[in-house]
C-alpha cells in the first residue's frame, strides 16, 4: 500500500492480524493509501522524514496546497511582530531541540527532561502561538514526562491544551487523536471528573469504531471502564 498525507485508509492490529478500514469514501478502481508517519507536521517536515525513511517525496493533494501548512507553523500575533528571519530561526531551534530531546530520553532524568521542555516552549512561546505545531510537539513530550512520573494534573493540563490543534490538524479519523482523547479520559477519571473524563472517553471510542471497528477488543475495554466509573 502507498502512502498519503490524507489516507483513506487506516490499519490497526488485532493480536498479530492486520487489519484496513477505509476512513473516506472509496469510489471503485481508486487507490487506497495508508499514512507511513506522523502527520502532525507541516509539508517540509513530512517529506523530510519520507525521504530519509521511505526514500520518496509525497506529492498528495496536502503536499501540493499545503493547506495546513500556514495554521501548523503559527506565529503568535504581536504589536512588534517578529521578522521573516526571526521566525526561520525559530523553526530551526524548534527542529533542533526536537532532535536534543529525542536524544535526551535515553540518558537523562525526568526533571531535566520536563526542564528541557519547559526552556523550550518558553523560548518558542515568544514567536510561536501554543497552538503551533513545535510548541505541541514539546508539550506532547512534556505530558509524556508527567504520565511516567504520575503526575496527573501536569499531564492533564499539557493535554488540555494540545487536543484542540490535534483534532484541527490530523485527518478526521486519526489514531493520534483518538490516543490523546483516551489519555485525557483517563487523567479525568483518575482525578474523580467524571463528567469530563466520559466525554473524553466517548470522543475516543467514536474514532475507534471507525479505525478498528466496533468489535475490537480495545473498544470493549475502554467501554468497561466507562462502566466501572
Ligand atoms: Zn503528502
């Protein structure tokens, strides 16, 4: 199967079993198209990352309008506004302290980590609104920090504020989204908000029933747990 930056198609596993659902409309004879990486990012990125992994460029209806692109790499609106140049550098810093990080995991501990995401949004926070998608890269990585050293508030309030440009950016049916529902649904349900934590939870179960239909195993867990609170 090929890859599009706007797939029609999503595979999910069942044990060792894959299995395709089309999350478009698919008229007969058209090709059907699954997504190889992480489409949060803008054209330029994404077709870095096919390059270097896949060794081809995407030329999908996203990579010719790039329509997402101007909203994806958002500046924040000032009085001063920064120059063409300023925000080139930060895009550059942003790529870079994405690959530091990525880096970091591996050796550093928990607070260095939190604190190289907590330097960087604040540096980038000074060109880039919070909806930009470098901001939403380190605030992603920052909830990670929070989740693994139990810290649910922080976890929950880097959440807060990601989901919104997520479900904006990603296609409609998107894994991503619907795993970032599921996290904010459970930090709710950890933190007695029930009402909160069951809307959170439904919205990631209607993208499952679609991703992996509505018998899969994962949907009957999430289900439970809805019961159970
Ligand atoms: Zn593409």
């Amino acid at each position: 199967m090929n890859h599009s930056c706007c797939p029609n198609v999503i595979v999910t596993y069942k044990g060792i079993l894959a299995e395709v659902r089309a999350v478009k409309e698919i008229e007969p004879g058209e090709e059907v198209f699954t997504s190889y990486i992480d489409l949060l990012y803008p054209t330029e990125d994404r077709n870095d990352r096919l390059r270097d992994s896949y060794f081809f460029t995407c030329d999908c209806r996203e990579c010719t309008m790039k329509e997402k692109d101007k909203e994806k790499l958002k500046i924040r609106k000032l009085n001063d506004p920064p120059s063409a140049e300023a925000v080139r550098d930060m895009i550059k810093y942003a790529r870079n302290v994405i690959e530091e990080f990525r880096r970091a995991k591996h050796y550093k501990s928990p607070s260095e980590l939190l604190e190289i995401c907590e330097l960087s949004l604040d540096k980038m926070g000074a060109v880039f609104e919070d909806s930009n998608v470098y901001m939403l890269h380190m605030m992603y990585q920052a909830m990670g920090v929070c989740l693994y050293v139990q810290d649910w508030e922080g976890a929950l309030r880097y959440g807060q504020k990601i989901i919104r440009p997520y479900s904006k950016y990603y296609p409609s049916y998107s894994l991503n989204v619907a795993s970032m529902w599921l996290k904010l649904g459970r930090l709710y349900m950890a933190l007695e908000n029930r009402p909160a934590g069951d809307k959170a939870l439904k919205k990631a179960i209607a993208i499952m029933e679609v991703a992996h239909g509505k018998d899969h195993p994962y949907i009957s867990e999430i289900k439970k747990e809805l019961e159970d609170h």
